[in-house]
C-alpha cells in the first residue's frame, strides 16, 4: 500500500478538483454521505464550510488521519495551509490531484465553482494531532 506522502507526490502531478456541493462523494469509499456542512470526512472530522478541506486519493483499506499540507496553485505565489481529511476513490489515485472544499478554494483565492479545475503545488507537510473539531451552527 502507498504511503500518504507518495500518494501526495502522485496527487501534485494531475489536475486537482472540487467537490462539497451536495453531492453524495464525502466520508469513506463504501459509505458515502451527502457534503454538506456537518458530514463526516474519511478522517472523522465535519466538514464545517470554514475549515480548507482537501481529499486525496487513496486505498480503501488506508486509515486516513488529519493532516495539514502547505498548498498553492500553479502559477501563484503564496502557499496555503489546507486540512487533507477526506478521501477519493482508489481508482483516481494518479488520475485526479485533489478534490477541495469551496472552503479551501476561496483560502487559496479562487471563488468556488463546481467546475474548477487546476494544479496544486506543495509547500510544506505537517502532522498534526486533531482529536475533535466542532461544527458551528
């Protein structure tokens, strides 16, 4: 199985996308939730509409913990913190980049649109330990 740090390297190479506007791809691979603020990411943490939240393509089997990565768009110049906390289907693992939150767009300084597409480069990697974040009402 792919470690995360190469399924990052293997994301940063292809188009990266966006996603959380209501559709039925959110939480583990084989038990999707509708994204809406309030469901629960791969990682355990509620997408909370003011949280930068990203998704990474990644195995089934993978226990995805919270991590905060040091992301900016092609062709720009300063780098964003954004929380990798969900996961995408296995079978986009080299297809597609990631799949980010209009949250993490508007952080990176792009109006959310459902059809945006385009290349995130790294920055920096940090584990962070999250035990819990709340969902503001």
């Amino acid at each position: 199985m792919p470690t995360l740090s190469e399924l990052i390297m293997t994301a940063i190479t292809v188009f990266s996308t966006t996603y959380s506007y209501g559709e039925m791809m959110c939480g583990d691979i084989g038990k999707p939730v509708k994204c809406q603020k309030g469901a629960i990411t791969a990682s355990g943490i509620p997408i909370d509409g003011k949280l930068p939240i990203i998704a990474i393509a990644a195995p089934t089997r993978m226990i995805l913990r919270p991590h905060w990565v040091h992301m900016q768009l092609e062709g720009k110049e300063s780098c964003h913190w954004l929380l990798l906390a969900d996961k995408m289907n296995p079978r986009y693992i080299g297809k597609r980049g990631f799949d980010l939150t209009p949250s993490a767009l508007r952080t990176l300084g792009v109006t959310p649109d459902p059809t945006w597409s385009g290349n995130l480069i790294m920055c920096k990697f940090s584990k962070v330990n999250i035990k819990k974040y709340e969902v503001e009402e």
